[in-house]
C-alpha cells in the first residue's frame, strides 16, 4: 500500500472520482420536498398545514417547503377549500359527527378558521338535528334492556363524543322514548344531563 492510499484510508477519497457514485449527486432540497409532498398525497388529500408538517420532521428548510407547497397549489395539487369541504361531508355523512367536532378536526388539521367557516356552512342545524336523532335512535336501540338511567348515560357518552351538547341529546332521548312509548321516557324529565 502506498503512502498516499494509507493517507486516504482503505477506501480511497470520498466521494470516489469515477464510477456511479461519482455521477449520482445528492438531490437538490426542493426536488426532495416534491418528492415527500407528491407521496403523501398519492396516498390521500391533505392540507397544506400537514404537508407542512410533514416536510418539517424531514428537515426540508422552511424557505423550500414553502416554495414547493405554493406551485403545489398553483397547480391545484393542494386545495384547502375543497379537502375542507370533503372532510366536512364524510365526517358528518360517514361518521355522523357534529359541527363542533368537526371544526376542532379541521383545525387539528391545519386549515384556518375561515376556510373551516365556509366548509361547515354545508352542515345546518337542520342536518346537525337529524344526525344527532339517528344517533339518538341508534343507540336506545342498542341499550334496550338496560335502565333508563344507563341508557341515558351512554346514549349521552356516545352523542358527547361527536360533538353534541349535552341538552340536545337529553331532548332528543325525551322525544324518541316519548315517541317509542318507552318506558323510562318519564324518568327523562328530571335526568340533569350535566353541563
């Protein structure tokens, strides 16, 4: 070995000067960004606010990710509007969540207060009402045999993790157990659903 290899260590300079290693450069930081952004939404729509996100556990710098997330929008590659919109009917249609649930969602997502205002106008307290009694009906069905006490109590758990307060569920409990002729319907009337 000569003096120059054993300088250079075993395996000679780095990065070598011949060979694919030589011609395979690092690629730029914005071709990266476009990579990791164009994979995440390959796999579902997403806001900017996750892709953000995203970039940044990546260490993609702030000044890139914002240059590849603002073609990404003039492109139409990513539209808060529309994912708002979207998120607001599944979750409402599919899960059968409220407003407010999906309001905290949307935030939790990154989409700002006034697109989320303009996306959730889709729902109307008309829409919220009907979800919420089919929840209501779904629920006393499936606690039939308990008291009226457990009944409401879960049919309360339930509805609250969706988003709905609490007087309205003890409202629509009233007016299904009344409409059912249920027993139990009466014991509704002093039932404090709490704040």
């Amino acid at each position: 070995m000569t003096s120059s290899n054993r300088r250079r260590g075993r395996f000679g300079t780095e990065p070598p000067s011949t060979g694919t290693a030589a011609q395979d450069a690092e690629p730029d930081q914005e071709s990266v960004a476009r990579a990791i952004a164009l994979r995440l939404l390959t796999a579902s729509a997403r806001s900017r606010g996750q892709l953000a996100e995203a970039l940044a556990r990546k260490s993609v710098p702030d000044d890139v990710a914002d240059r590849v997330l603002d073609r990404f929008t003039e492109v139409g590659l990513i539209d808060d509007a529309e994912y708002a919109r979207m998120l607001v009917r599944t979750r409402h249609a599919e899960r059968g969540l409220s407003r407010r649930a999906i309001a905290v969602e949307l935030r939790r997502r990154g989409i700002d207060d006034e697109t989320a205002g303009d996306a959730l106008e889709q729902v109307d307290s008309d829409d919220e009402d009907e979800a919420a009694r089919r929840l209501v009906r779904r629920k006393l069905a499936s606690t039939s045999g308990l008291d009226a006490q457990t009944r409401s109590r879960r049919t309360l758990a339930a509805l609250g993790r969706k988003g709905y307060p609490p007087g309205l569920v003890a409202r629509l409990m009233r007016e299904e157990l009344a409409q059912q002729g249920a027993e139990g319907a009466d014991e509704l009337d002093g039932f404090d659903p709490g704040p």
